[in-house]
C-alpha cells in the first residue's frame, strides 16, 4: 500500500512537472511556472527518499500540502 501510494505521488509530481520543464526548456515560462517547477521537483526528490519499506512508520515528506498549494 505504501508503495503504490509513493508511486501515486511521483506519478502526479512527474505530470506537473513535465509542461513546466518544457516551458522553461523552450525559454517561454513565466516566473510563476519556474518557482512551481522547482516547488515540484523539490517534492520528487523528496519523495523518492521515502522508504517505503518501514511502513506503517514512513516519514512522508510535505508534497501534500505542496500538491495542495502549488497545483491541482
């Protein structure tokens, strides 16, 4: 359950963040798609440190209250 609840949450950081990347990518992305690009790949990175393994004691980072803040 853990594992597929950390593989949720990459798969939706992973959705936000490609369009982002690619706005940067192609020098046409606003201020506020760049602070939300590196918003979300703070969170994937923090994320991917999660050990699932040590459920039901994970330490989950804040994505979140990040998803909920910078972009549903």
């Amino acid at each position: 359950m853990a594992e597929h609840q950390k593989r949720q949450l990459m798969g939706i950081a992973r959705e936000k963040i490609a369009p982002l990347q690619d706005a940067v990518d192609l020098n046409i992305a606003t201020n506020t798609e760049k602070s939300a690009l590196t918003e979300w790949r703070k969170c994937r990175v923090l994320l991917n440190r999660v050990d699932y393994t040590t459920a039901p004691n994970i330490q989950w980072p804040e994505q979140q209250s990040v998803i909920r803040r910078i972009g549903s």
